[in-house]
C-alpha cells in the first residue's frame, strides 16, 4: 500500500497504521520530515482485509484516514 504524505513545514513527524480496534501495527516514519510530498510503502500482505487508520501525528496536529485493505 503507498501513502503519499504533503507537509506543510518541517518538523517531526510520525506516521503509523493502526487496525479498526486502535492497535498500532506500523510505524511509516518517525522522525523530521521536510516541508512537500513524501511516500512511503506499508508492506500489508500479512494483514486481512479490512478497515485501517492512517495516522499522522506532528507537534502541532493530529490527522487519521480510514483506508479499506482490499486482498
């Protein structure tokens, strides 16, 4: 699965998957990012379809999207 990520500024970031019951399975990145668009790949082919969160975290915010896992 890529994820595709647009900071505004620079600073530090964490970007994790987590599962529908709020477990954190994945850690994308942790650590400073630069202002723009970066990438990043979750290897997902040992988890089951279903419903996860993508979670940016920063200093300042905090964002989640629901993605569908689809095998």
């Amino acid at each position: 699965v890529n994820v595709t990520l647009n900071q505004n500024q620079s600073g530090p970031i964490t970007l994790a998957i987590s599962d529908i019951k709020g477990r954190e399975l994945a850690i994308l990145f942790d650590g400073i990012m630069q202002s723009g668009k970066s990438s990043f790949t979750w290897n997902a082919t040992i988890y089951p379809t279903g419903i996860y969160f993508i979670k940016s975290i920063s200093e300042n915010q905090r964002q989640a999207k629901k993605i569908m896992l689809v095998k």
